[in-house]
C-alpha cells in the first residue's frame, strides 16, 4: 500500500493578498479548519500515514499546526474547548510528518523532486492543498479511489475532470485512450494550453499517485512553460516509455487556489458537514 503523501506548500498564495502577507494560503480555513488538514485527512481515509511538506520562507505555521501546542492546550483543558483540537490530535498522534524547504520557485515539478528526499525510493501520492475534494459520507476519498487503481495497475496515476473549454488554459490537460468508464490511458499532456490547442477538456487537478522513477525524470526535464519544470513534462515522458492513467474521479473538487472557489468551498462545507455534525 502507499503509506507516503506529499504537499507541495511553498506557493506564497498571492491570489489572496493581504491575507497570505504573513499566513500560509493553506492554512486558511474552510469553516473551522485549515485547507492543508482536509487534505491530510483525506490521504489518512486512503491509508497513508507519512506526510512530507515542501515548504518555503514564511511557511512555518504549517509545521506549528502539525505539532502539539502545550500552552493552548494547558488553557484549554478540562473545558468544552478541548474537544476541538480533537481532530488534529489524532493525526498528530497517529501520523509522521516531515519538511523540507524549497528554496527557488521553480515549479511543481522542482517542488516535487525536492521532497525526494522525505519519500525515498517508493510509490507516493501528491496533493495540492488548493484542491479540495468531497466526496458523500461513506464514499472513498479520492486519493483512496486511486490508491485502488494502483494496486491494480502500478504505475503513475492523475486525477482529472471536464472543465469548459475556456478554462483550459488554466490546467494541465491530457488526452488518452479509455481503458473503462472514467480511466484513460494518457498518450498526451500539455501544460496550460491555449483552448484552440487542448488535446482535450480533461483537465490535471491536484491529486496525484507517482512512482519514483518520477524523480530521475523530473531531474532530467527541462524547464518549460515560464522557466518553470513542470511535473505535465515529466509524466509525459513516463507515459511514453511506459504507462501513466488519468481518471474522472468521483466527488467534487472545489478549486480553492480562487476565491471565488474558496467561498464556494467554505458554503458547501457549512452547509453539509460542519451542520450536520460531521466535523
């Protein structure tokens, strides 16, 4: 199984200035908790227990929420206050976390290959903390929906869905041969393509299952769009000499990197988990 899961959080989040000045734009929070911890919660649904961070300058209130604050929790003990730091405690009790730094903005891709040395020499998954993914109460999260895939098939896995066609430019787009319902086999991946050049509308989102063979070809790729390695390449190699899936996963995705879809994220939330008790 794939114990291993990395968050590349060095962005600086400038989408959401002022606000990300002095806080990481993972650590915002959707209702009462922060972006960052829905997606740790969501690889520990598929079984991993490992988690390193690449992190940057400015990013330490990450490793600070993954720890124990003996001064607030002193305060708080004994009183109804107490319960809320529930959630993060198991995790911290229960799971190993680690970071790294990176020092260059250089993209996902050189994110990725920094953390090489917090996974090793095994299969992983990767999230972006900006994409947050619900499923209905009772479903496989989406990283355990694909951890199923690769024990099946081995081999490097993406997370994909149907944006419209004027968005294509945003993303990472694939084209691929169907293999069943909602899993292709990627022949094509081309990096924030202009809509009239899209392979496809099927678009990368921030879930990823990576063999670590990624590392030698990320090291070996040349950066591309905006001088920046960019991780698209890389995955393009590997399904060339070997394979790579993507696959339409089931749940919703809420592109949180936006505000537009961060307050879209924090109403959905408040009205279907936090009302209903489930947080």
């Amino acid at each position: 199984m794939i114990k291993k899961c990395l968050f590349p959080v060095a962005g600086y989040g400038t989408r959401f200035l002022p606000a990300t000045k002095a806080m990481p734009k993972e650590m915002l929070p959707v209702v009462s908790k922060p972006l960052v911890q829905y997606g740790v919660e969501e690889a520990v649904a598929a079984g991993m227990n490992s988690f390193g961070f690449v992190t940057g300058r400015g990013k330490r209130a990450i490793a600070d929420h993954f720890d124990i604050s003996y001064e607030l929790e002193q305060q708080i003990k004994g009183t109804g206050k107490e319960e809320l730091l529930s959630s993060i405690r198991s995790l911290i009790n229960n799971n190993k976390f680690s970071f790294t730094r990176q020092n260059e903005m250089k993209g996902l891709g050189h994110a990725i290959l920094s953390g090489q040395t917090l996974i090793g020499d095994e299969p992983f998954a990767v999230v972006l903390a900006d994409d947050l993914c619900m499923v209905e109460e009772g479903e496989d999260s989406v990283l355990a929906q694909m951890t199923k895939l690769y024990n099946q098939f081995r081999c490097s896995i993406v997370a994909i869905q149907e944006v419209p066609h004027d968005e294509v430019h945003k993303y990472g787009v694939i084209a691929g041969d169907p293999m069943k319902e909602g899993l292709f086999r990627v022949t094509d991946m081309v990096e924030k393509p202009p809509a009239d050049q899209a392979p496809s509308n099927y678009a990368i989102i921030g879930r990823y299952i990576l063999t670590p063979d990624i590392f030698d070809i990320i090291r070996d790729t040349e950066p591309g769009k905006n001088g920046e390695v960019q991780v698209t390449d890389a995955l393009l190699k590997q399904a060339k000499d070997g394979c790579v899936l993507a696959y339409k996963f089931k749940g919703r995705r809420f592109d949180c990197g936006s505000i537009d879809g961060f307050v879209e994220a924090t109403n959905y939330v408040y009205e279907n988990v936090y009302k209903k008790g489930l947080m």
